[in-house]
C-alpha cells in the first residue's frame, strides 16, 4: 500500500506535540463532563429505586412531585455540560486545531 501525502501530513500533524496537549485537554473535559453526567442521571435513576416515597411527595399540595422537577433537573444538567462542552471547543479546541493544521499546511 502506498503512502499517500495526505497520509503523511496527517502523521506530522498527530506526532505534533501541541496537537497531543490539545487532545489530551479535550479527552479530559470530555471525561470530566461525561462522570458528570453519569452521576446525575444513575443518582436520579437511584432515587426512582429506593427512594420512592419521597419522589412520590406532593409539592405544594398539588398533583405535580418531587420526582418532575428533579428528572426536568437532569434534562437541563445534560444540556447544560452540552453548552459548557461547545462553548470550549468554539472558544479554544477548534481555533487551535486551525492554527495547528494552518502550520502544517505551510
């Protein structure tokens, strides 16, 4: 099989040691983000088992539970890390991946 130049630039660009930082922070937002997440919803998926009596529990005497407001919780948690995930790939991951590919096109 024969090497294309593609191949090559592709091979400079991964041993690149500011593109290796690079992926290495976005691996570690990402698993950050991601143990978050797991946390919130397994937490909330545990209170469905064992703690049913107190998301059966009225708020304000109404026919709405505790049990709404928290999974709606874990819907805006979720796309709250999702917001936090794109606004740090807008503001740093992908300007420093152009700048890096930028160099190695050069």
């Amino acid at each position: 099989m024969r090497v294309t130049t593609t191949d090559e630039a592709l091979e400079r660009l991964a041993e690149d040691p500011r593109y290796r930082r690079l992926v290495r922070r976005r691996f570690r937002l990402a698993l950050i983000l991601t143990g978050l997440m797991l946390c919130a919803y397994f937490g909330f998926i545990l209170l469905v088992a064992f703690a049913k009596p107190f998301l059966a529990r009225s708020l304000w005497g109404g026919a709405t539970s505790v049990g709404i407001p928290i999974g709606l919780g874990v819907i805006v948690f979720a796309i709250g890390l999702t917001w936090v995930y794109v606004r740090a790939a807008n503001r740093h991951f992908d300007g420093e991946v152009a700048a890096i590919v930028a160099e190695h096109e050069a």
